[in-house]
C-alpha cells in the first residue's frame, strides 16, 4: 500500500524533493504525493512542479506522513517539529542510486540524495539532508537538522554537530569536528576543528 506524502515547503528544494520520490516509485511504488505545504502567501493555492498547493499543515486533514523541504537548518527544525506537533510522520527519503552500508543509521526526516555513500559505522540525525554525491566516510555523526550540500566529502571518524552545513564541494579531514550551527563555506576544506556556531571560508 503506497504511504500518502506531503512536501513542506515549496521551493526549489521542495520540487528536487518530488523528483526524488519520483526517482524511489520509478523503482518501487512507495509514496502517493499529494502536494506541497507551504506558509508564503503566494503559495497557497494553484500548483507546484504539477502538484497542489495545500497552504498551511495546519490546513491538512487527518495524518500524514511529510518530508520537510526546507533548506535552512533552523527553520527545516522548527518547522518539522510544527508539524509533528501536529500528528503528522516525518519520513526519510532515500534516492535508488544511494549507497548505505548496513549499520548506518539514519534518523527520521533525513534526505540522502543521488549517488551519495554513506559508510560503515555511519550515523544521521533527524532532519539531515546528504545531497547529491555526498560521501560519508566510515564512523562519522552528523547530528540532527545538519546540511551536506552537493559533492561534500566527510572523512572517516568525523563528527558533524546539529544544524551545522557543509557547503558545497566543501570537506573535512579525518577525526575533525564541525561544531553545531557552525558553516563551512563552499569549495573549503577544513584541517582543524571548527567550534560552535564559527564560519571557515576560503575567500578568493
């Protein structure tokens, strides 16, 4: 039986979102989209990507499960646990191309995208998005509402803390840590820890 599926937030990311769950019925029939919802006054009704627009979750009836496309770490949390309050699941998407080992653990709500790996000893929060050709080393945590933006390399034995974001082509040596809420700006790679809530960004 295919599980109805609502997207929150109707975006850009929202709509990669539903070419993913696309990309996953294509191979199994798994999710019935119903549409997006989103709280931006311009969208709460017509379409999106060919799906409705459904306003608020406060305005879906009954229980269903949801995926919360939105890219912002913090707002990705609040907004999720709104919608939890709610009633309403949080699931994970994972795309076909995705390689998990077979202890990896992965949170509710998270996204792994096409051709990412995960590896050995692996652990994702809730809410974690692994974009397109992401690769997780062995042994590494990424901690709940974190982002890897597409093409990250985390190397084996990191730590990843909560709502922190990679950034693009971004990477990290092996048993470095990337502190919570903490930025590592695209195209940079970090040789040391990075504390708390700090940015590392190469600047050209």
């Amino acid at each position: 039986m295919m599980r109805e599926l609502v997207i929150v937030g109707a975006g850009g990311f929202a709509r990669e979102v539903a070419w993913l769950v696309q990309r996953i019925n294509r191979v199994s029939p798994t999710f019935r989209l119903l549409g997006f919802c989103d709280d931006a006054p311009d969208r709460q009704s017509g379409q999106c990507g060919g799906y409705p627009l459904l306003g608020p979750v406060e305005n879906l009836n009954g229980q269903v499960t949801f995926f919360c496309a939105i890219g912002n770490n913090r707002n990705r949390k609040a907004v999720s646990e709104r919608a939890e309050a709610l009633g309403h699941t949080p699931v994970s998407l994972i795309d076909p191309t995705a390689q998990l080992a077979p202890d990896v653990e992965v949170g509710a709500g998270c996204l792994i995208g096409i051709d990412s790996i995960v590896s050995v000893g692996s652990r994702l929060g809730r809410g974690v998005i692994v974009n397109h050709r992401v690769c997780v080393g062995h042994d590494v945590t990424v901690g709940d509402y974190a982002q890897l933006c597409p093409g990250v390399c985390i190397s084996g034995g990191c730590g990843i803390g909560a709502g922190a974001l990679m950034g693009t082509l971004s990477g990290i040596i092996p048993l470095k840590r990337v502190g919570a809420d903490a930025t590592v700006g695209a195209g940079t790679f970090a040789l040391r820890d990075v504390p708390d809530g700090t940015t590392l960004a190469r600047l050209r």
